[in-house]
C-alpha cells in the first residue's frame, strides 16, 4: 500500500519513519509540508516523492491512501478532499476545528456510502486502555458511575494557544471515554481553576472539565500541559463493585536512599510509542482488505462537538447537541 503523508512536523515524520520500519505492507511514496525542507528531510526517510502541495499529494495515482499530519485547521478540507478521490485516510486528531466542518466530512462519507476515515484516537490500540475496556466489557466492575482523567505534559511549543488544551488534548479523553463507556458525551462544563504562573498568558492552564454521558455517567477531567515533571495520563473508571485503572507503562524503577523512583515517559511520542505503530498497522492491514475498522469520521465529530461545548462553557454546563448518527456507523465501538 503506498502512503501519502501531508504534514511532516513532529508527528508527521514518526509517522513516515513508523510506516517505513514498524508497519508490514505499507510504504511512504510522496509528502508534502509548507516547509519544503522539512518535507524534502523527512522524504527522504523513505525515498518518497516530494509534492508541492497537499492536493498533489491526494491526487497522486500512486497514492493508495493518504495520512494527514498538518495543523487541525486543515484536517476537514483535506479529509474531504480524500473521501471525493476515494482515498482512505488516517487524518491525526481533531477531525476539525469546528462541529460543522466534522459533519461536513461524514457527510460526504455518507454519500460516498462506505467509510474510508480513521481518526488518529491512537489511545485505542493502547494496551493499558485496551485492558481497562476489557474490563468495562466483561462487567468485572459492575456498572460504571464516575470516571476521573488526568492528561499532563511536561510542557508544549509556542503555536499550542487559545482553547488547544480543549481542542487537541482534552480531545483524546473525550475519545477515550466515549469508546471505553460505549455512551455519547452530552454536556460538558469547564471549572475555573487558578492558571499556573509557568503556561504562557496565551493558554488557561491547567483547565477541569466535568462531562456527562448520555445515561448519566460524570467524568472529570484534568488536562494540565505544562505540569513540568513528566507526560502522564491517567484514567480510573468507578464502578459499582470496583474499579479499574490504566496501568501507564513505567521505564524503571529505582530504589535509592530508603525510597523508590518510578520513571515517567517524558512526552507522548515515548508514551504511546506501540500505539501508534499498531494503530497505523491496523489501519494499514483494514485498508488492504478494502475495510476501515478503526475510529471513525462519526467519532471525530463527536469529540470536536463536546470539545466545541467545552471552549464555548466558561463556567457553565453546555449541552452537546448531536446530529443523527448516520446508520454508516451503527454498531461501532472499534477497534
Ligand atoms: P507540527 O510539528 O507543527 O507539524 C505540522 C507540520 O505541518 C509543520 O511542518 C507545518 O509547517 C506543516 N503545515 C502547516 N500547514 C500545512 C498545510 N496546509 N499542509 C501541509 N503541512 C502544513 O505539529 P504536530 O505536533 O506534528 O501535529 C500535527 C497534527 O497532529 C495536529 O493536528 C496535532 O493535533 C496532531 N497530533 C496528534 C497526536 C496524537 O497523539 N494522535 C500527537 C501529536 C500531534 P509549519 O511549521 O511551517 O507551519
């Protein structure tokens, strides 16, 4: 399967060098990125063809189907762009900066009448994450009642501004949730909490967000990027007999002068290293087989609604409104 990758920034390039070395039958044939010499470096990771620019690089007969790794604010035209040539694509989270824009996108997949976007929820193909669902499926808990996240980073670059601590990191729990639980998120209400001195005057950090599932599930989740000491994500889900927690993968142990350091990843490049390479597998080995399993067009519309809710409540709870759930995407919890 050849690949076209748009965007080869931080992410876009791990996602060239996975596909290149980790992922079975799958190779990068062409890139592009605004900044050509970023593009030309990361290209020639994998001996592909450098486009000039990103619609080149859909409309390339080579390409079998397309990553898109570029800024969020351009995710929704190039996924479309993707659906109308009928190129499946893996398009990094969010789906899109706005509700609209998602529909828009699973509305053209509708139309098309088969899916061919996956969404990058790499959190999905975890495998502390893949247990705890496990656990949630085989009703070793009882029946769900609260569920407490954390989503620390250490820090993040100048351009994370504004709501992104909303948009592109609460987004990943808000994803989580909603597949782990099986319910649609349908209220979400952000908690003032005192800014941190260390995150730039341009972001509110940390930031609590309360939201409600559809059968009255609460979560509270706290994204915080620039907690300074290690990238560390936590999810706990109370039940009515137990709990179930995310058993986050330590890097050593150290036992030193009467006490023991665990080792924290620092970003989650090191985090969720095995996720993206099995997410990216899967998505390679579904589209082989003319299939697309993983998450969907309909749960990145999802998420960006509820994140959308979330910027928009500044203290107060705000309903998520959905539109129907196309029959497209009935029945599905993937992977
Ligand atoms: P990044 O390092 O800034 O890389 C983005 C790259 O895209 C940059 O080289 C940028 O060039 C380029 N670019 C800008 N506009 C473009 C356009 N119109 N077409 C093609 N390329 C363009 O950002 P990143 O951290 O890799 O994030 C990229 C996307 O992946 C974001 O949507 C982010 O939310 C997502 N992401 C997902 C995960 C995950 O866990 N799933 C993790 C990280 C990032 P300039 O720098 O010159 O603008």
């Amino acid at each position: 399967m050849n690949v076209g990758v748009i965007g080869t920034g931080m992410i876009g390039t791990e996602h060239v060098r996975r596909l290149t070395s980790r992922v079975a039958g799958a190779r990068v044939t062409a890139v592009f990125d605004v900044d050509t010499t970023r593009a030309v470096t990361v290209g020639a990771i994998a001996g592909a063809t450098v486009h000039r620019e990103a619609h080149d690089v859909v409309d390339d007969p080579a390409v079998d189907a397309v990553v898109i790794a570029s800024p969020g604010d351009t995710h929704a035209d190039l996924a479309l762009a993707c659906v109308a040539a009928g190129k499946p694509v893996l398009c990094e989270k969010p789906l899109a900066t706005t509700s609209g824009a998602a529909l828009k996108v699973v509305e053209a997949e509708v139309t098309y009448g088969r899916r061919l976007v996956q969404v990058g929820f790499m959190r999905r193909y975890d495998g502390g994450y893949r247990q705890v669902k496990a656990a949630l499926a085989g009703g070793r808990i009882g029946d769900p009642l609260l569920v407490h996240c954390v989503h620390r980073n250490v820090s993040v670059p100048p351009t994370f501004t504004g709501d992104m601590s909303l948009t592109d990191s609460l987004v990943h729990e808000v994803d989580a949730c909603r597949w782990l639980l099986g319910q649609e998120i349908v209220a979400a209400t952000v908690v003032d909490v005192p800014h941190s001195p260390l995150a730039s005057p341009e972001l509110r950090d940390p930031r609590l967000v309360l939201l409600e599932t559809e059968r009255g599930i609460v979560v509270d989740a706290e994204v915080f990027v620039n907690a300074r000491y290690g990238y560390d994500v936590r999810c706990e889900v109370v039940g009515t007999t137990g709990t179930v927690a995310l058993d986050a993968p330590s890097t050593g142990a150290v036992a030193l002068d009467g006490g023991r350091v665990q080792a924290l990843a620092m970003d989650w490049q090191a985090r969720f290293a095995q996720a993206y390479v099995d997410e990216l597998q899967a998505w390679a080995d579904a589209v082989r087989r003319g299939t697309a399993e993983g998450p969907s067009a309909w749960d990145g519309y999802a998420a960006t609604a509820v994140t959308e809710a979330a910027v928009a409540s500044r203290g107060t709870r705000m309903r998520v409104d959905l539109a129907e759930r196309p029959s497209l995407y009935e029945g599905q919890s993937s992977p």
